[in-house]
C-alpha cells in the first residue's frame, strides 16, 4: 500500500468514527464466490498435493479462501471434490462440535 492510500485510509476511518459509520466503505469489493463461505473451488498446474481426506493426489479440489496460488507451500492443503461433496452432504461434517 502506498503513503497516500493509507492516508486516505487513516482520514476515512476518522471520519466514520466521528460521523457515523454508514459513511465509511471500501472501494473494492470482495470476490463473487459460489462456493461455501470460507473455501472456494481452485484448480493449478505442476505440484500434485493429496486430498487431506483420501490422500489422493490432485491439481484441483477445494481449499481455503485465501490459499489460492500457494500450492508450493507445505501449509496448503486441499480436500478433493468428491471429498468434499461428501463432507457436506454429512448430516453433522467431520470436526464440528469438537
């Protein structure tokens, strides 16, 4: 972020504090997504990772909103489509409640 953005920043947030905060936006809008809040469907070329669910190896699946383009980390991870179509079409998914 450049000097003047953050300035313009800083003088907006100022102002919805003193004002009201109605008057306070951001110029940008997030990303349309028709995927579950949280994970978006991505698909890469090169690396195959394994599904965290049945380890099989992939260049497309589902990840996390925001790990997009960080296949090449070994913090990525993805779940498969048919893993995750099968997740949510668990009455309680894996992990909840724990």
């Amino acid at each position: 972020m450049n000097y003047e953005q953050e300035m313009r920043l800083r003088d907006a947030a100022a102002n919805a504090a003193e004002y009201g905060a109605n008057d306070f936006r951001f110029d940008t809008r997030p990303k349309a997504t028709t995927s579950t809040i949280g994970w978006v469907r991505y698909s890469w070329n090169g690396i195959k990772r394994r599904c965290v669910r049945c380890s099989r190896k992939v260049t497309n699946g589902v990840v996390r909103s925001g790990q997009e383009g960080r296949e090449k980390e070994l913090e990525f991870r993805v779940l498969c489509s048919s893993c995750y179509s099968d997740v949510m079409n668990l009455e309680t998914p894996e992990g909840w409640g724990q």
